[in-house]
C-alpha cells in the first residue's frame, strides 16, 4: 500500500514538472508576436478585413489558459487606413478551462470585448459597407472554419476536429462598446454609445442569463456631431432576459424578457418611459418567423403642459409574425389605462414587408373622454356638466401605413347611437364619414357653464357675447379631402328641435362645400346649400339658407327666455344668399353681406284683433258704433319682407303687412355687432272689399306710425312705442288740407272716448299727449 502511494505521488510530481516545464518552455521560447502575420492573413482570408494589431498579444496559464489582444483595427478592402476603422476593439481576451484539456476537451471558460468600435454606412442607394463582409463569410464553409487556424506545422494531415469544442462559455463581456450608423437615404445618424453585455454559462442547449444596456442616440443631420449639436432623440435602454439558442434549428428564443427605456426628444422635452415584457419571444431565423407569448407593453408618458406626473398606458397582446410570407397577427390585445379606457381586439397584417394593410376588430368600452380632451390640450367648457362622461365604441378595423377604416362602426356617446363608416388619414389630410344617428342633444356640449336647458335660452344673446376665438382650424381646412354625410332622427339645438335632418359635406384643395342639408323644422322645412373656401390667409364664407312653412308659435315659445306663449302665428318662409370673410365672430359678422327675402303666410296676432280696435276708433271719430263680430286674433292678409345686408348691418325699406282693412309699411335696420335696431311703421285704414269695417276716406289718408328701437338684448317690452311726434305731423298735414278752420272743441268731441281707449292699446299717458297735440294744431 505504501509502494503504491509513493507511485502516486510520484507520477503526480512528475507530471507537475512537466506542467512547470511546459510553461516555462512556452513563455520562454514561444513569442506570441509570432502569431501576428498569421492572425492578419487569416482575417484578410476570411473576412477580407485588412487586419492592424497594434498591442501586445499575451499568454495567461493561471487560473486559465487564455489569450488577448489590444488595439486591434480593421477596415474594409476598399477603405484607406487614414479614414476611421471599420472595426476596432481596445482589448479583447479569450479563456479555456484547463480541466477540460486534460480530457481532451475545449471548454471557453471566457471572452471578453472591451471598448469595441463599430462604424456602419449605408449610401444613397441603400446599400451598406457590411454586405461584402456578410457575403465574404457566407462563402467559406464550416469545415474551413475548424481548421484555418491550425498551425502551420502540424502539417497537412493535421485534425483540427480531434479535439471537441464543448459549447459553453463561463463568462460574456462585451464592456464599453460603441456603434455608429450613418444613413445616407435618411440623413440620419444613430449611435449606441456604452453598449456594455453580460451572460453567463452560454451555451446552445439551455437556457442561460443576459443582461444588456446601452444608450441610444439619434441626429436628424450626418454633420450633427461635428457641429456639437445636442441629439435628437436619446434613450437609455436596459435588456434583462434568458436566451435559448437552438444553433441546429437557427432558433434564438428570449425566456421572461424585460425590455425597458427612458427616451427624450429634444433637449426640453419629457423623458418618456417604457417597458416590454413576454414570456416568450422565440424567432425563427431559417423560417423567418417571430413569436412573441404574452407580451405586456407599458408606457408612461409624460406632458407637462397637459397634466401632472405620467400616463400610465398597458398593452397586453401576443404575436405571431412571418416574415417571408409577409403576414402578423396581434392577438389578445388588451389596452387599459385611467378614465376607465378599456380596448380589445385583434389585427391581421398582410403584405409586411411592401405595401402593410391590417384588418381586424376593435372594442372601445364605456369611458370617460373628457380628461383625454383635456390631456391633448382641449379645454371643454360644455353646458352639460356629463358630457362626453360615456363613449364606447365596436367596429371592425382595417386599413394601411397611411389611412385607416372603421367600416362598420357603432358609437355611443352620453344619450346618443351613431352607426356607419369613418376613414380617416393617419396625417389629417383626409377624412371621409356616413353615420346614422338616432338622436342628439347639441345643447350638452356648447361652451358656457350653464345647465343645458338655460344654455338653450336666448340664443341670440348667448351666441353674440362669446369669446372672439378662431371658429374653425384653418391649417386642417387648407389641406383636407373631406366626403361627409350625416343624418339623425332627432336634433336639438340652442333648445330648437330638428327632425331627420340630413346634410353631406365635400371638400378638396382647400375648398369645403355643404352640398345638401335638409330637416323638418317646426313642421315646416329647412334646406341650405353653402361652402367655405380656405385656399387663402383669409376664409371666404357663403350660405344660401331656404326655410319653407314653419310654424312661427312654437318656434318663438322655443326661443323664448320666459317661456311665454307666443303672440304671433303663421308660416315662415325665407330665402336668400349671404358671404362672409374671416375665422372670428366679430370677422364674420363685421363681413357679412347678402340679400334675404322673407314671407309670412296664415299669420296672426293672437289675442289681439288689431282690425276690431283700428274700426272701434274709426267709429268713434265719425261718431258711430260698430256690431260687428270679431276674431279674437288678427289675421295677416300678407307679411312680406326684404332684407339687404351690407357689413354686418341689416336694412329693409319695403316691409308690408296687410290687415283686413289695414295696410302697414315699414322700414328698419339691424346692427348685428352692437344687436341694437330702428323700425318705424305707418299703419293706415284702407277701404277695400274686405275691409273690416267702413272708413271715411279722409282717415285712409291719416297713418298711425309706430317706432320700435332698442338692442335684442332688451327687454321685449321696452322695444315700440306709438310714435306721436310723426302722428302730430300727419294730422297736421290732413286738417291743414281738408278743413284747416275747424275749431278745436268739435276735435275735442270727435276723439274723446277714442282717445281714452287709444291710452290703453299704446301706454298710459299717450292719449293725452295727442290729445294737447292736436289742441296745438288749431291755437
């Protein structure tokens, strides 16, 4: 037992001086600079890399076997050595495990890359400085491959392959890094700047750790740098994974993936992050597939003019994508974010690689969308405190890099149900829609801080005492293709009903045109035909409105702030053209110019029989009585009325209403600016077949003027007043011709009575005044 212990001992003593020759043999007659013309030859063989090794190339033995080298350089064939390298690497250092030797085995116990330089290019044409070197490897084999590095005096019969390469790398360093990209068809310069990677126990049959990060940088110019100018774009990004490589099947697969990035545009802007995770990501390098299982996108973007801290946005969702057939499929897609943004669905991509189109289905469910409005910059004052607190949506989806389509689209917001097709261009440049709606409520989402019952009150005023803001993006206008066409059941708007009404929209190179609308309107009708032109700095506006027998009672009782009944029935009719310049209200209305004729047919005033008290005071000045029976309403024969518009100011010489035995003429006008008006009327008896009663022809000559002035915003009753000074002037006039020495006590007997009821129709006070007026007239 002793021998053989000292026979043991032996050998091991033996082969430790053998181990101690060997080292000291290689690190004394061995001169690695030796291997130098060969490593260049190999490279330039290979690669056709023109190789430079410009450090030392040292052994190490302890605690491995290993090999580096330092300040290497290689540039491409055609590259002079004055211009930047193609490839360079400040350090780079290769390790064995010497256990393995000993069983005849090559085990990489390590490798290391520190500050390596990467410098890509890819000219006008699209082509890059590495393709030759891709196709310069792809044509040496890999049996080539085993033995080229053999030495030279092993001789021909040398076997590379006797000893076997086990696969699996203690220890990956890649320290340091820096990659530059300049793109010639984009002028763009990207630059990955401290790429620094580390993995563990590499190899091609399990799964092992990888760890990478980097930042990443973007310039819009290829002279940026030289210019000193700040990036772009800049992120910071982080890669924590496992990888699975199956060499055999040319599978690269990433185990519990964690992909985040911190990325700022600019120098003041917010830094945005984001995060990807999966499960599993497995591509597919011979078929040119990618599987992506359980992917989880996360973002949280940041806006510090909109809101505070980030938006916080997931996107679950799988994928299955193939690249030589050119087709991807979304799967599971699920985003959620707050406001209770909730959408699903699934999209199908085909033609990847050339001209992309997607088709799929999208699920919006019920959010609110204000605080979305309100993050993009969009401040909502609506009359409808809820408004736009319930939008969802479903609709299949399809479309490509430059347009999408919802071409059966179901939409809700608050109360109201639209259904149809949208498309719309990715650039604003196009919007194309036909919805069906079953009602909707306007009056919830105007400005002001009403309820929407008081919003709809005192339309007139309400809308002149807006804000003098731009009415409508004139940028958006100028280049927008626009094919619209949209229909309700019901409508309301400023608290005014519009039944099925239906307009369509055309536009192109900057001119809109509203080439149809059509509504009931208070059982009457409502069309229009108008177009704003946008080519210029200045809009050009026109309109040519039609309004046929609507009913003026409940339109008025609508309008009304009080909610009276209405004092005036009848059928309205108007026509017309206007035009207008500018894109503000003040612009609009100082521009505004046209003609507008207006009729009214079956009208009346209700509860009041003008004809009955005009005959009732005739009578009492011819000294007689009537018997008649009377209408409780007044009837209008014909209301005729055209308006000239010039300016913004509105102007009518030629207003006519007719009366059984009654005609009254009229002129006026309106400052639609200010909203203050000045109407004077001549009311005067005429003698016709249906004439309400007699009437002595010396009164048909005598007219009873009545002036109305004042601002819409007024109060109604403050509007008219009988106009006595002109009353004065007429009777004046008509006494003077016809009976110029009556005296005044006959006048006195005539009027009496007539005058007292004259003070109820026209205000306290008023018979009196004409009653010393027409005194006056014959002292």
């Amino acid at each position: 037992m002793k021998q053989l212990l000292r026979i043991l001992l032996a050998a091991v003593g033996i082969l430790a001086i053998v181990a101690v020759a060997a080292v000291v043999y290689v690190t004394t007659f061995l001169d690695p600079e030796d291997f130098k013309p060969r490593l260049t030859a190999v490279v330039e063989e290979q690669t056709g890399l023109n190789l430079a090794l410009e450090g030392p190339i040292t052994w190490s033995f302890y605690p491995r076997i290993g090999v580096s080298v330092e300040k290497a350089r290689a540039w491409l064939p055609e590259q002079a050595e004055e211009s930047a390298a193609f490839a360079a690497i400040d350090r780079a250092e290769v390790s064995v495990a010497f256990g393995p030797l000993l069983r005849g085995e090559i085990a990489v116990d390590g490798l290391t890359l520190d500050g390596m330089r990467l410098n890509l290019e890819r000219d006008e044409q699209g082509e890059g400085n590495w393709e030759p070197l891709l196709e310069r490897l792809s044509e040496h084999n890999e049996s080539a491959a085993e033995t080229v590095l053999a030495p030279a005096s092993a001789g021909p019969n040398a076997d590379a392959g006797s000893l076997a390469v086990v696969l699996s790398i203690a220890s990956v360093e890649v320290k340091n890094a820096d990659i530059r990209f300049r793109d010639a068809q984009t002028q763009a310069l990207w630059r990955m700047q401290q790429l620094n990677i580390s993995g563990s126990n590499v190899n091609p049959l399990r799964a092992f750790p990888l760890k990478a990060m980097f930042t990443l940088t973007k310039h819009n110019r290829l002279d940026a740098e030289v210019l000193e100018r700040a990036p772009d774009l800049t992120s910071d990004i982080n890669l924590e994974t496992r990888v699975r490589l199956g060499l055999a099947d040319k599978l690269f697969a990433l185990e519990n993936m964690a992909l985040t990035t911190r990325t700022t545009k600019g120098a003041e802007s917010e830094p945005q992050q984001l995060s990807l995770k999966a499960a599993e990501l497995v591509a597919r390098m011979g078929e040119q597939q990618l599987t992506i299982k359980e992917g989880l996108l996360e973002t949280g973007l940041r806006k510090a003019d909109n809101w505070q801290g980030s938006l916080a946005l997931a996107l679950a969702f799988g994928l299955e994508g193939d690249w030589q057939a050119q087709t991807a499929q979304l799967k599971d897609l699920q985003l959620t974010g707050p406001d209770g943004l909730r959408v699903s669905g699934h999209l199908n991509i085909e033609q990847l690689r050339d001209a992309p189109r997607y088709r799929g289905q999208l699920t919006a469910a019920p959010f609110t969308l204000r605080p979305w409005l309100a993050r993009a910059g969009v401040t909502l004052t609506t009359a409808g405190e809820a408004a736009l607190s319930d939008v969802a949506m479903t609709s299949p989806i399809e479309g490509d890099a430059e347009q999408f389509s919802l071409p059966s689209l179901s939409l809700v917001v608050d109360d109201s149900t639209f259904t149809g097709e949208l498309t719309a261009a990715l650039n604003g440049s196009r919007l194309a829609f036909d919805l069906a709606g079953d009602q909707l409520d306007l009056d919830r989402y105007l400005p002001g801080e009403a309820t929407a019952k008081q919003a709809s009150r005192g339309l007139l005023r309400k809308a002149f005492a807006q804000e003098n803001n731009t009415l409508v993006p004139q940028s958006l206008l100028s280049g927008l293709a626009l094919e619209g066409d949209l229909s309700v059941d019901t409508l309301i708007f400023a608290g005014l009903t519009f039944n099925n009404p239906r307009l369509q929209l055309r536009g192109d190179d900057g001119v809109h045109r509203l080439t149809a609308f059509e509504s009931g309107f208070y059982e009457g009708e409502l069309s229009a035909t108008g177009q704003v032109d946008a080519t210029d700095s200045i809009l050009e506006w026109a309109l040519s409105p039609t309004i046929n027998n609507v009913q003026v009672a409940p339109l008025i009782e609508a309008i009304s702030e009080k909610e009276e009944a209405s004092p005036l029935r009848g059928r309205f009719n108007l026509t017309g053209d206007v035009t207008s310049q500018g894109n503000t209200r003040e612009a609009l209305i100082g521009n505004l110019n046209g003609a507008l004729n207006a009729r009214l047919n079956e009208g009346a005033i209700l509860n009041t029989n003008i004809s009955k008290q005009m005959c009732e005071l005739v009578a009492q000045l011819e000294g007689q009585g009537t018997l008649r029976d009377w209408h409780t309403d007044t009837r209008f024969e014909r209301f005729d009325a055209t308006f000239q518009i010039s300016n913004g100011l509105v102007e009518s010489d030629d207003l006519l209403i007719t009366l059984p035995g009654i005609n009254v003429r009229g002129e006026g006008e309106l400052d639609l600016a200010s909203l203050h008006f000045d109407t004077r009327a001549n009311a005067r008896l005429v003698d016709t077949a249906d004439a309400a009663c007699e009437v002595n022809p010396r009164l048909e000559q005598l007219p009873l003027p009545v002036r109305c002035e004042g601002n819409l915003g007024d109060e109604r009753t403050e509007w008219c007043r009988f106009d006595r000074e002109m009353f004065q002037t007429a009777v004046v006039d008509l006494l003077r011709n016809e009976a110029g020495d009556r005296v005044n006590e006959e006048l006195e007997e005539r009027l009496g009575d007539s005058l007292d009821e004259l003070d109820e129709r026209l205000g306290e006070g008023a018979a009196q005044e004409l009653r010393d007026g027409l005194r006056s007239l014959f002292n």
